[in-house]
C-alpha cells in the first residue's frame, strides 16, 4: 500500500481520495476548504498546512482542481510541489485542463525526474462514490503501469491514450460529445413533453431506440424521471455548468489550434455559456434542460 497525497477534495476529489483510504492507502489531503478536508480526516486521513507539506514523504501525488490555472499554482507556483517534491515521486493529476497546460507540468515534472500522468476522468460524482471511475491517461509506459495499481482504488477502466496531453486531448473530445448528448436529451424530451408526452415514458422509449445514449441511461436531466440524479435534488452536486463551459471553451480552443472544425461542439459551449451567464453556473450541467422547459 502507498503513501498518497491527494490535493482537491471537491465533488470529485473528496470521494476519490474517500476510496483510495478504503483501498488500503495511508492517504494525507489538503484542501482550500477546511469543511472538506476534515470529513477526510473523520474518515481516518492526514492532512497539513499545505500541499507542499502534504505531500511531504509521498510515494504519489494525486490532484483532482478545478482548472489548469490552479493545476499551474499547485505544481509550478511559488510554494509550487515540483520544486519540492524528491525525483522518482509518482504524480497524477486528473483535473480536466488544456493538453497544453498538461505538457508544461509534465515537461518541468520530467525535468525534475518526477514521473508525471495526466489522467482526467470520466463517470461523474455517481462514479467517484462508486469507485468506478474511467481515467483516461496520458505519459510514458512506465509511468503508467506505475499509476495503474493507485487509479484501480478509484476506477474501474483504466486507459492509456498515449503521451503526456493525450488523456486531456480524448478527455476533451468525450466531455464536447456529452455536451452535444445532454443538450440534445433535453430539447428531445422537451418536446416531448410540449405535446403531452410523460418524460418517464418517452426516455425509456428512446433509451431502448437509436437516440439512447449515457444522459437518458444514467443521468435523466428531467427532474423525477430517475432518483439518485441532480435533476432529483434540483440539479445540486455533481458536475457544475461552470466546468462543462470550461471543458467546451478547452475543446474551442484547442479545435483553432489544430483547424479542427466543431460545429456542433460550438453550439454546445454557446448553449451552456447562455445558461451560466442567467446565473446557472453552480447548477449541475443537466440543468442545460430549463433553456428548453423553463420553470
Ligand atoms: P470542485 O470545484 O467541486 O472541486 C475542486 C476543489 O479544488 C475544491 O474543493 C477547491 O477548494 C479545491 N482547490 C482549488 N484550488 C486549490 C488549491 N490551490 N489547493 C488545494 N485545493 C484547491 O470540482 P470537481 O467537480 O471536483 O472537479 C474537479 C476536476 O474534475 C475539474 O477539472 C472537472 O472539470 C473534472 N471533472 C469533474 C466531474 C464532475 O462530475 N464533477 C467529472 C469529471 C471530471
């Protein structure tokens, strides 16, 4: 068993580190927020002033922050972890950010002799709690059969997409086409509904046709249609709008950089900037569906 940092306790954070405690780990996390690091250590972690100090005596590093700006201050800032951090120390990061920002930290990390992986995730809040997590992985072989034993305490499929950048790269791919699903989920089911359809019934219907897909299987934007999900509990938890527009402004960007064209996936980031800007932001991403059947 490892001794593990993990720094980023959020939605996502709190219960992946959660489970790499159930899986064995002597785990040690630091947060901004004090709430979310002391229900850790209630559930038997460490914690400490800092990251820095946090990952004092790692054998790995697991971050899991907001965006790359914050991913740039915890590794390459001033009291940033790359300056302090032993070489041969494992370090992953699973924040979704730019595979840019990814091949910088990797580039000064590797520099260090610090064995770095991008490996963002897929699955959502359900499968942080669940353990079973998809990471999508980005580095070096070795590197990633070395992170393979920590990600399977998290996770239950666990690819390597190739080099430092490329988890980010079919991260970003992913989370545009689930942008794309849900979007159109809602306007389906919107219809729907305008001509007197139960939205319960028409989503089994099209769960069981072609228009099937991962929103109307496991994470129905309708409020009541399935239990468990943000639409239940008025679209609270799980995975912000906020975040969703930051992974469509990362799959904008990085279509100008490559001349990729994105109609669809620009339609989409317009939609959720829309719903942001009327003060949707904190609200999971399902919430896309008020555009369609306002309140
Ligand atoms: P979140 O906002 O709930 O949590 C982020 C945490 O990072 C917060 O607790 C915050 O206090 C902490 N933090 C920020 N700066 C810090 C710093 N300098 N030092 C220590 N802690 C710091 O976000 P989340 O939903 O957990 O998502 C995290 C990442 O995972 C994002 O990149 C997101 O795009 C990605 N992601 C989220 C989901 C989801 O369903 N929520 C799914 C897949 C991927």
């Amino acid at each position: 068993m490892a001794k593990i940092t993990f720094i980023g306790l959020g939605n996502m954070g709190a219960p992946m580190a959660s489970n790499l405690l159930k899986a064995g780990h002597a785990v040690t996390v630091f947060d901004l927020s004090q709430p979310a690091v002391e229900a850790l250590v209630a559930e038997g972690a460490s914690t400490a002033d800092s990251g820095r100090a946090a990952a004092d005596g790692a054998d790995c590093v697991v971050t899991m922050l907001p965006a790359g700006k914050h991913v740039e201050a915890v590794y390459l800032g001033e009291d940033g972890l790359l300056a302090a951090l032993p070489a041969g120390t494992l370090v992953i990061d699973s924040s979704t950010i730019a595979p840019e920002t990814a091949r910088k930290v990797a580039e000064a990390a590797t520099k260090k002799g610090l064995a770095f992986l991008d490996a963002p995730v897929s699955g959502g809040v359900g499968g942080a709690k669940a353990g079973t997590l998809t990471f999508i992985c980005g580095g070096d072989n070795d590197t990633f059969e070395r992170a393979k034993p920590v990600l399977e305490g998290m996770g239950k499929n666990i690819f390597h997409a190739g080099p430092h950048g490329a988890g980010q790269v079919a991260k970003i791919c992913n989370n545009m086409l689930l942008a794309i699903l849900m979007a159109g989920t809602s306007e389906a089911l919107a219809l729907g509904a305008k001509n007197g359809l139960d939205p319960a019934v028409l989503s089994e219907i099209m769960k069981q046709s072609s228009g099937g897909n991962w929103a109307l299987n496991v994470y129905n934007p309708w409020p009541g249609v399935m239990d468990g999900v943000p639409a239940s509990r008025n679209y609270e938890g799980g995975f912000l709008v906020n975040l969703m527009s930051k992974d469509l402004g990362l799959a904008f960007d990085n279509a100008v950089i490559n001349q990729a064209s994105i109609p669809m996936g620009s339609l989409a980031r317009n939609l959720f900037q829309l719903h942001a800007g009327q003060g949707n932001g904190e609200l999971d991403f399902s919430s896309i569906l008020r555009l369609y059947k306002p309140e």
